[in-house]
C-alpha cells in the first residue's frame, strides 16, 4: 500500500491504497490493466465513475490531464481524474503524465471542470462550460504570464 509522500508532498488519502511497484511508485489503476487488450475494466470505470488514478468514486468536480492541444479544444482522449489525484500525478509522477496524454509537446496541461460529457464519436470527454486550467512541466506549475507570452506568440 501506498504510504509515503513524495518531496514534501502529501499524497491524497485516496490514493493511499495504491500498490507500489519494485522502484517504490505507486501504480495508478489505469496502470495496472494497461497492457490488457479486453477494455471492460476501462468501461467499469466510467460506468461506476470511478478514478483512473485511485480508483475511488468521483466528485462533481473532476479533472481530464491533457496536452495543449485537447486543451484548445476541450477534448480528452484521457479519463476522469479527482482533481487532487492529478495534482499529486502532474507533480510527483511526470512520467505517469505521459500515459495520460500521449503525444504532447512535452508539457501538459489540467482542466478541472464540474462540466463535461462523454462523446461516443470521439470516444473521449469533453468539457461543456468553464474550466480552470493550469499548464504543467516535470512536476511544476508554468507560471501564467509564461503561458499567456506563449499563447500571443502562437496568435491563440
């Protein structure tokens, strides 16, 4: 089981039933069945709304991890996540990140919305209303006016 915080950051309670793999990393749930090929206990998951990382049940308020591309458009090929799991993942696990948005710059970006639907023809999530948003890179928050300098030379 999960018990140890990670450079002074304490790990959510709902994470603290996690296993922990040989190098000591917790193993989200998503990563236990990664390599399955039958997807029912992706589909569990979302029909019980339960966490991709703790596999506990989901708030009102969720987060997607998404690269800045999905950001743009709202769009998230990655599952729900309780908010204070993808704090805990964005800041201590970079390279569980990678897993979530795969293809990305490098950097990720969290939208945490109480707003957001399933869309079958997209086979992903989309927000329907306001998101807060926070851009990530090896475990650290991008400071907004970074953001905003890149987003203007971008013409976005």
């Amino acid at each position: 089981m999960a018990n140890a915080d990670h450079d002074n950051i304490k790990m959510p309670e709902s994470m603290r039933r996690l296993s922990l793999d040989g190098a000591g990393k917790l193993i989200p749930v998503f990563m236990e069945h990664a390599d399955d090929p039958d997807t029912t206990w992706k589909l569990s998951l979302l029909a019980n709304r339960l966490c991709a990382i703790s596999g506990e049940k989901l708030g009102e308020t969720v987060s997607f991890i998404c690269t800045p591309d999905e950001a743009e458009l709202k769009s998230y090929r990655s599952m729900p996540i309780r908010p204070e799991c993808a704090d805990y993942i964005l800041r201590c696990r970079p390279d569980v990140v990678e897993l979530l948005a795969p293809g990305g710059p490098g950097f990720f970006v969290s939208h945490t919305t109480d707003n957001y639907v399933f869309n079958p023809s997209k086979m992903g999530f989309e927000a329907t209303g306001d998101v807060v948003e926070r851009f990530w890179d090896e475990g650290n928050i991008i400071p907004d006016e970074i953001i905003l300098s890149l987003k203007t030379l971008m013409g976005r």
